[in-house]
C-alpha cells in the first residue's frame, strides 16, 4: 500500500451505524493495510530492541559496544527502507554515504 492509497482510504466517506461511523474497504486493501502495519511494528520493534545495547554518558550521547552496531545498522536500515519505500520523500540516508 503506498502513500496515496493510504490517504485515499482515509479520506473516503463513512457510514453512520448505529454504534458509530463506518468504512468499507475491500480484502485486498485490509491485507495490504495490514501488511504496512506490520512492516511499520517490525522495523521499529528493531530498532527499540537495539535500545537495551545503548548506554547515555553524561553529556547526553549514546554508546554502544561494537558487537552492537552491526545489529542497530541493521535495524536501522530496515527502518529506513520502510520509510523510503513508503513515505514517497525524498530518500533517508543510512548515514554511510560519502558526502
């Protein structure tokens, strides 16, 4: 599901029901929304993961022990790719570019 079906689905009209509004939308963009969902919770339940791998210092910065920073790239780029495939801006970086 891309960006604009996304906003397409959540612009679409409802339906009153007794218990409150409805929106119809087909199998096909239920399993797509769904599959979104779940590539969105697996790519920040990486990077959330990589957090107990992190300690603050004094001055506010994160440290991670080497045997970490291969994990976090990892989960990182997963994150990012989802957001550059999704997101339909211009591309995040993995922060080893050459600039």
């Amino acid at each position: 599901m891309t960006k604009e079906e996304l906003d397409e689905l959540a612009q679409r009209p409802t339906c009153c029901k007794p218990f409150g509004e409805t929106v119809t939308i087909s199998r096909a963009e239920r399993d797509a929304l769904v599959a979104l969902a779940r590539t969105a919770i697996d790519a920040c339940r990486g990077l959330s993961q990589m957090y107990s791998a992190t300690w603050d210092s004094v001055n506010g910065d994160l440290l991670m022990l080497a045997p970490s920073i291969p994990r976090f790239e990892a989960a990182h780029r997963k994150a990012i790719d989802f957001l550059n495939e999704f997101d339909g801006k211009p591309p995040l970086y993995y922060g080893d570019e050459d600039d």
